[in-house]
C-alpha cells in the first residue's frame, strides 16, 4: 500500500505518456456525411482510488466524464468490497459471526463466478484466505513473518468448505474471514466497462488501476490496439519489461511478488499466499500477466496461476479462453499461443522460451 502511494506520481506520468503517444490525431475522411461527424477528443485523469494510483485516457465526443469514471470505483469498492468501510457488503459479510446474509444481486453474482474461479483453479484462488493475509498484513503498514503455530492456526479456519453459497444466500463459519482482493481491482473494471457501455458519445477509453489492472473499452481514434506497459518485476521504477495489446472489450492483469512484500533474511515475502502452505507462493515466478474478456476473472486468474505455475497453468487458461505471460526467477518469459503475437519484450536482459 505505501509503495503504491510513493509509486503513484512517477506512474501517474509514466502510464499516462505510453497511452496517448500520438493517438489523438484525428483524420477527415473524403465523405460528406463522415466529414461532419464530430470528431472525439481526448481527456486524461490520475486519480487515487481503492488506495491505488488510477490513470484515465477518454476518447469521447461529449464531456469530459472521467470524474464519474473514477467515483464508478469509489462506489465499487465502498459498496461491496472495502475492508474497512462499514458500509460495504464484504464487511457485512465478515461481521456475520456465523449468521447467514443475504447478499445483493452483483454481491452473489461475484461470489458465484469466485467460487468457479476457486473450483476451477483446484483452490489457488481461495477467497477464504483473510485470516493468513490479516496475520501477514503484507498490504499493512506492519507485514511481519508469523509464527508457524499462529500460520497452522490460521490455515485451519481456511478452504471454502467453510463456505456455504446457495443464491443470494450466505453463510460462513465463525472463524472464517473473506479476503476478495485478488479481483477487487477486476469487479472495478467490469463495473467500470458496464458504465461505458450506456455512454453512446464514448468511442473509447482505457483506464489502468495502479498499473496491475487494466480496462480497454471501444477504440482509439487511429484504429490500433490499446497498449499497455508490463513491469520488470525486478527493475519496477526502471524500463518496462514489454508491451502487451489489447482490444477494446479486454482486460488485463498482472500478479507479481513485487507489488506488495517484505525482504526479511534475504527472503522475499510477498503478497500472493499458497493456500496449500499459508506461506507465499513458491512457484518460481516473479509475475503472470493475463487477458481475458471479464475483469473478475483476468484478475483471479492471475492471481491463480502466479500460485500454479507455468507447468500447472495451462488447462485453467484455455477453460476462460485466456492469454497469458509467465515471467521466472531466471528472467525466462514464457508465453500462450496467443500472448505469442500480443506480446512485445523490451528488455534484452529477458529471453522468451519457446
Ligand atoms: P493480486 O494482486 O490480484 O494477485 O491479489 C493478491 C491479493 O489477494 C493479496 O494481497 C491478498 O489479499 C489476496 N490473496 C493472496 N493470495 C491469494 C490466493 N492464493 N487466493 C486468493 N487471494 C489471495
Ligand atoms: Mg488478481
């Protein structure tokens, strides 16, 4: 969380310059009806919302609405997903002492496609991990290394076995403590797209929440791709890694173990957990980029297959028709078919294995 504050200046002009680069050029066509169409212009926004640095560039040929773009978030997070804010659904749901809650309509639809991301996943994803992240507090202003008793004792009151999800209707064991982060930013976005999609005036935009969740909705006015910068998990202020691109209508996520961690002993704890082990993900991979066309889901399923792996990944990739981009310890950079054409490296110190 604070290294996302500290971050959010230099991101704010990094991200925001490698999107518009030149775009806003519009052309007249040699058609009458096509000369007087109003061409779109172009608006941008760096906000701070869901504690993370958001960027937005708007392609529109009606007002400047990237004031209500960003409070679409502010109301996300405040209404269903907030830790901390008394009023959202996920506090209701945490506070429930056992007791069952009867969940809004969006509220069940989210915990319905977890629960088949957790399934699908073979428990990767675990949304029931809130007890091991809060011992962790990795996100906090404190992260520390547990006691192996306290991580033992945290693990038992996880598993969505806990869990009991039938509708709107839910229940949890007392213990148990819901940790949705891992698609927070991805339901923002989706909330974000269903938004844009009722303003016919908007002919495209691209929003990115603190450089690890990113929305392309309709077109740039040139026609080409929306592209986004790919973090070198180990050089984060210096050159991206790569370039991925995406169409409007996509998402894309990265997971990586730089984004939030501690370095105690020479060991890097960071924030992404094995719900197998209450420890952090040992899968040798310093971050997973991927793009889907659900926000949810491009979020989850990043945060997945950081804990599965390159080897173990691919299955659960092809089932939500997924692109995606591993990188390793090593600085190897492995790829999906179909990240093979998205993808562009920046860097030579990386090498794409085939
Ligand atoms: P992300 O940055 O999207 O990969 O999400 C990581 C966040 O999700 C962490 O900060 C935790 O709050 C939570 N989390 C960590 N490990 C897992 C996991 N295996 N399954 C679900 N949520 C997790
Ligand atoms: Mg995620």
């Amino acid at each position: 969380m604070r290294m996302e504050k500290r971050r959010f200046i230099w991101m704010a002009f990094a991200v925001t310059a490698f999107y518009v680069n030149g775009s806003m050029i519009c052309r007249a066509e040699g058609n009458t009806s096509l000369m007087e169409r109003k061409e779109p212009s172009v608006f941008t926004r760096t906000d701070f919302v869901m504690d993370t640095p958001v960027m937005e560039t708007l392609y529109t040929t009606g007002e400047d609405i990237t004031e209500e773009m960003v409070q679409v978030i502010h109301d996300t997070d405040a209404g269903w997903l907030s830790w901390s804010d008394g009023s959202s659904e996920l506090y209701r749901i945490n506070e429930s002492d056992g007791n069952e809650v009867l969940l809004s309509d969006e509220m069940a639809g989210y915990l319905e496609e977890i629960r088949q991301l957790w399934e699908a996943s073979e428990g990767a994803l675990d949304p029931t991990l809130g007890k091991l992240t809060q011992l962790w507090n990795l996100g906090g202003e404190d992260p520390v290394v547990p006691e192996e008793k306290d991580i033992q004792e945290a693990l038992a009151s996880t598993g969505f076995d806990k869990v009991s999800l039938d509708g709107k209707r839910f229940s949890m064991k007392k213990d148990c403590i819901l940790d949705i982060g891992a698609v927070g930013k991805g339901i923002a976005c989706d909330e974000l797209m269903s938004f844009l999609e009722q303003k016919t005036e908007i002919t495209g935009a691209i929003v990115n929440l603190g450089g690890s969740s990113v929305a392309a909705y309709g077109q740039k006015p040139d026609d080409s791709r929306w592209n986004v910068a790919v973090t070198d998990p180990r050089d984060t202020e210096g050159d991206y890694l790569g370039a991925v691109s995406i169409y409007g209508g996509e998402f894309l996520s990265t997971s990586g173990d730089y984004q939030r961690y501690l370095i105690e002993d020479g060991i890097r704890y960071h924030h992404i957990l094995d719900p197998q082990t209450g420890y952090p993900s040992r899968s040798g991979l310093t971050a997973v980029t991927v793009v889907c066309d659900n926000g949810l889901v491009t979020d989850g399923l990043s945060t997945a297959c950081f804990v599965l792996g390159w080897e173990k990944a691919g299955r659960l990739l092809e089932k939500y028709g997924a692109d995606a981009l591993f990188v390793d310890e090593e600085q190897n950079i492995y790829l999906t078919e179909g990240m093979e054409e998205r993808f562009q490296l920046l860097k030579d110190s990386y090498t794409i294995q085939q």
